[in-house]
C-alpha cells in the first residue's frame, strides 16, 4: 500500500483541513534548555502560537521547558523517544516503541496526548504510517525548510522563513545543535511577516 493510500503526511496546512491563509511555525527537536526558552521569549514578544515537535528524551530531562510550552499556548507534537537515524528502517517492535514512549512522556508531562507526529528527518514509510494510524497519529511535514539544522547562518535562514507564504508549514529547530542562528533569524523574519499581514496559527 502506497503513502498515499495510507494518509501521507501533510506537508501545506490545507492537507490537515488547518486555515490555508495562515502559516504554521513547527519547531524540532527540544525542549532545550538554552535555545527553547530564547524561542519561547520571542515567540511571545510577538504573540505568535507555534507547534513543537518533542523527543520524548529531552521532555523526560526538561520536563519544565515542555510545561512552559503548552502553558504558553503552543502545540506539541511526537517527534519520537530518541530521534533515531533511519527511523523508517527499524525494525517494527523498535519503531513502535519509539512512537509510544515519547507519546506517553510527553502526555504524563504536559497532560497534552499529541496528535501530531513529525518522523525524524523526514524519514516516512507505508510501516510509519501504519503505526501512526493505530496510534491516532497524524503525520506532519513542511513545505519551507531553511535547513537552520545545518547552521547556514542567520541571513539565510532568515530569507528562507521570510519567504514563507499562506498555507505553508514551516520547519525550524530549537535543538539538536547550536541554534543561535535560529533564533536571531526567526527575530529577523518574523517581524517581516507580520508586516506583510501573515497569521501565523499553531497545528
């Protein structure tokens, strides 16, 4: 069975039935205890809702970030226990434990069961898909990626978010590496976008 017969993962927000005249911020990979909260400041400056994507680990070793997420207003979604490389590789019972140990982490945490699910890099096949939908799991890509995961600077990061244009789902990081770059672009872009009139909504 194709991706696409199993309900692939969303990649505009009109995919998920969410305001096509809206754009949605995801951020990866946190909380962090350095860049998560830097994040979260601007993201209130600005009165900005967005949707993070958890590692059940680090909700486990900063249960406080994640609370101060969802007090906050954001979403959260299931970006797996661990982050593995690979991930649509692994073998069932191993892919199964990583969908269900961050789900149970992150709703014992923050009391919010998440029905988001983001595959770490990307990495989606007919099998993920399969134990999404068991789950109750919807799986969310991107359709604006600036790849700030690789540090390419500020600037670009900047001119890739800042393109962003309605119905887009954008993908950033708040952890995983030194994301000082994401979060000095992020408060270059973001104003820009707000004067252009850009809603942004949280998934």
């Amino acid at each position: 069975m194709r991706e696409k017969e199993l309900g692939g993962p969303a990649h505009v927000l009109g995919d998920l039935g969410a305001d096509p005249a809206a754009v949605a911020l995801t951020v990866d990979d946190g909380p962090h205890p350095e860049w998560t909260p830097r994040l979260l400041d601007l993201l209130a400056r600005h009165e900005i809702r967005a949707t993070f994507f958890l590692i059940g680990s680090e909700v486990r070793a900063h249960p406080g970030l994640a609370r101060r997420i969802v007090a906050e207003g954001h979403s959260v979604g299931n970006h797996t226990m661990h982050h593995p490389e690979r991930f649509a590789a692994l073998p069932e019972t191993v892919l199964e434990k990583e969908i269900v140990d961050a789900q149970r982490c992150i709703e014992d945490v923050t009391g919010i069961a998440a029905t988001w699910f983001r595959a770490p890099y990307g990495d989606w096949s007919p099998l993920v898909l399969r134990r999404l939908r068991a789950h109750g799991l919807r799986g969310v890509d991107w359709s604006v990626d600036p790849e700030d995961w690789s540090e390419p600077g500020a600037e670009h990061v900047a001119r890739v978010v800042g393109g962003s244009r309605p119905g887009d789902i954008v993908l950033c990081h708040d952890g995983g590496g030194d994301r000082s770059g994401t979060v000095a672009a992020l408060g270059e872009a973001l104003p820009v976008l707000l004067d252009r009139g850009t809603r942004f909504t949280a998934l």
